[in-house]
C-alpha cells in the first residue's frame, strides 16, 4: 500500500527530502497507485508492467513469519549452523571499516561511535582494519583503534600523513611511518622499526628492538617484545552468501505478502511495504524504488541489487533487516538506504565482486563484502560500519559506528566448540582448546576486541 510523505508510515531512515517531488506525497519519478495490478491482502495493490505498489498493510488476520521473531526475540536460523542472523551480525561488524587488501584513501578518515539503544555517544568504539598497508592522504580521526597489517605483510604497514589522532591503540604489522604530527591515547604495537615526525603515545611502545626517535613522546615507555597478531579483517574464510539465499528460495512468505521471486526483477517507478518475514527474489533490478519494511524483516536476492535513479531503502520503528545478496549491489540517484538514527537494524550481506554506491546515498547500514571493491565517486557518509576487499573512494571517508551492533540477539548457545575467536561471543568469546570460554588476556579476543573481566569488548578498560 502506497503512503505519502504526509500520512502513513513514518520513514525513519535517513532524509529523503531531497529527493520527493514539490507535490505532498510523491516520490519522485514515482506516481502512487498508478499500476494496473488487482489489490494485494492487505489493501495493497499489485503493480503490473509499469509503477505501481506490492505488498499489504497488515490486513492479513496472520501476517507472514509470524510467532517470536517477528514479536521481537530472537533471529531468522542460518542453515547448516548453529547461528542465526543475530549471532552473526556481533562476529561480522566489530570494526567501523575494515579492507582486506590495502587501505589507501586520498582524503581523509574519521570514525566516531554512537549506541542508539542507549542513546549515549561519543564512543570509542569505531576502529579502523586493514589485513594490508594503511596510508591516509588527509587528516586523520579514529575514535577507536587502528590495526594494520596481517600475515606475510612487511614494509611500510602504518604511514601517517599530515595529522591527527587516534583514541585508543595503533597495532602495525611492519614498519611504522609518522609524517606531521600524530596522538595516541593508549599504547602503539609496531612489528617493525619506527620513524617519522611527532608521535605522542598515552601508553607504552611495544617494539622488537631499537628506539624511537626522539620526536615520538612515550608516556609510560618502551617495551622490547616480540609484536605479532593474525590479520585484523576476517577474509580468509568470508562468508558463503549463496547457500544461505538458495535455502529460503522455497522456505519464505513471499505469497503471503502477494509477491514472488520476480517481483523486482524488473520494475520501473515502484513502492513495496513488506510486514515482518522472510523474503526471496531472483533479483532486485531496475529504476526508482521505495522499499519499506514495517517489522522484522530479512530479504534473501540471488542475483544483484542493481537500482538506478530514486531508492529508498526505509524501516518504521520496531522494524530489522538483514539483507543477502547474491550477487553485486549497485544502487544510484537519489538514495536513502537504511536506518541512520539505529544502523544497528540493518545489516548488509554481499557476496558479489563489486559494490558502487551513488556519491549522494545516505547509508545508514552495517555492509559486508568480502569479495567486493567499493567504489564511490565522491565523499562517503556512513552511519554503521563498511567491511570490504577494497575501497576506493575520491573523496573523505566518515563513519559513525553503531555499538548497539554488539546487543543483537542470538541463538548461539554459549561454551560450543570453536576453531578460533571468530566462533565464539557473548560470555564465552575467546577459544580455548578447542571450546569457547572466557577470555583471559587481550590476545584471547578477535581484533579489535580487548578483554575484560573475561568478556571481549570494543573498549579499552
């Protein structure tokens, strides 16, 4: 059932003034109602070969995926595994950004953190990880830890430029490179020598051998040990996005909702209001889309998410979504996609090779793509976290992390078995001989988790 900017459901994403016509209650390039399809269950009518609007209003007595997720406990199981969607969103999106290969920006980086369950902020919370070299070309801001370098990286892993501050640690697998004049609250971890300009480190040095020189200010001294740390972003082993889609391509509540695995595999101008419930489509293809989701939601697509022109991507309160896409994601124009006061509640799976984001999108969103460059030709603006092969953006890099990521719910049974830290969570996040269990030191954790009182958390103690 179509709804104007007036009346209806409220949209709480990120703005979409920008992009609705003068007239109250048209989206632009989409005219409400204009299809030529019969009603949907819920008063909702179904667009036929032109713009129209899918999905009911909640007309259904039953409404689809009933029963204790959609009331708002738990998650949607994932096949194969003793996890669902919950569980998965606190392994994945631990870092504010995190590149698997090198991660070398030309203008500059902040990262902030928020939680907006609590609705407290600023955090310390929204770190920064590459597996390769880190360089930035502008000023820098991490309001959070910054690890560089994983496996088999040597040289010049850390080269700051310019200057800046990070507000908890740096951890470098190989040389670090100071060029202006850089902060660090608590300690640095370097695997290789030191140089450069002005470095001011709160905490310690911890270094193989040598001595700074004499520019860097160390506060509590030097430590003369052995650095090393697996690769921060988890990259060897991503995410396999294709079983997942194919196991709800029959197991979905597509028909309860009055659409069907083709429902946007090819569209012009189109509206969708899905109620709480599990969702399959061949593809979701085609120009000017408003999807609007109004309870827990997860949206399994087997092949891309290819969008041009006007796409809103909405969520009323109380509403989740965790999308899988097989394929490639690719979304243009005017776009408002997710939910920038609670990115939280949505969470982005890609399983394709590439992600091109309009430089005007407004994403309020958790992104996963392991196999994916992300390409942007502007300035990016992200509430949530981004987690790529690669990035490749003209302009500056800002995120503002959701730590509310890390209070999803599970259905993960504590003290399972494990083959490192990236299975394990909640109490027992470190793996111990096998089987999850409480975390002793620092090193039980998964970057850029550290440990306290026998939990992993995102902060320094």
């Amino acid at each position: 059932m179509w709804k104007s900017a007036c009346f209806g459901v409220a949209v709480l994403g990120v703005s979409v003034l920008a992009s609705l016509a003068t007239a109250c209650g048209t989206v632009a390039g989409v005219e409400p109602g204009s299809g030529d399809g019969t009603a949907g269950p819920g008063g909702g009518a179904a667009g036929g070969n032109g713009s129209g609007t899918f999905g009911g209003d909640g007309g259904a007595t039953k409404p689809p995926g009933s029963g204790g997720f959609c009331s708002g406990s738990g998650g949607i199981q994932l096949p194969g595994t003793d996890q669902c969607t919950g569980d998965l969103g606190k392994k994945t999106f631990v870092f504010a950004m995190c590149s698997c290969t090198d991660l070398k920006l030309s203008g500059s980086i902040h990262t902030s953190s928020f939680d907006s369950t609590r609705q407290t902020s600023p955090g310390h919370a929204a770190s920064v990880g590459t597996n390769g070299a880190f360089a930035n070309g502008g000023a820098i801001g991490i309001q959070g830890s910054l690890w560089a370098g994983g496996a088999g990286v040597t040289g010049d892993v850390v080269s700051l430029r310019g200057a800046g501050s990070i507000a908890q640690q740096i951890w470098s697998g190989g040389a670090l490179q100071a060029e202006g004049s850089f902060s660090v609250t608590d300690d640095v971890f370097v695997r290789g020598p030191v140089a450069g300009g002005i470095l001011d480190i709160g905490g310690r040095l911890h270094l193989p051998s040598g001595d700074p020189p004499s520019q860097f200010n160390v506060t509590k001294g030097v430590v003369h040990e052995a650095v090393a740390f697996g690769d921060p972003c988890n990259c060897k082993d991503p995410l396999k996005i294709d079983p997942i889609v194919a196991s709800f391509k029959t197991n979905n509540d597509d028909a309860a909702s009055n659409v069907t695995a083709a429902t946007l595999s090819k569209f012009e101008n189109i509206d969708v209001t899905l109620p709480c419930g599990k969702y399959y489509f061949d593809a979701i293809q085609g120009t000017n889309l408003r999807l609007t989701l109004t309870g827990r939601t997860a949206i399994f697509v087997a092949g891309d998410y290819d969008v041009a022109g006007a796409s809103h991507l909405a969520l009323a309160v109380g509403a989740e979504l965790d999308l899988f896409v097989g394929g490639n994601l690719k979304v243009g124009g005017a776009t408002a996609f997710g939910w920038s006061a609670a990115p939280a509640k949505v969470r982005v799976y890609v399983g394709g090779t590439s992600v091109a984001l309009a430089g005007s999108i407004g994403l309020g969103a958790n992104l996963h793509a392991p196999n994916a460059v992300l390409t942007t030709e502007a300035s990016l603006d992200v509430k949530g976290s981004l987690f790529a092969r690669a990035l490749d953006v003209t302009g500056a890099v800002n995120v503002d992390y959701d730590e509310a990521i890390m209070d999803l719910q599970g259905c993960q049974a504590p003290g399972g078995g494990c083959s490192s830290c990236r299975d394990c969570e909640g109490a027992t996040p470190a793996c111990k001989g096998g089987k999850c269990g409480a975390c002793v030191v620092d090193g039980d954790c998964c970057a850029p988790m550290v440990c306290n009182a026998g939990k992993c958390t995102q902060t320094i103690r």
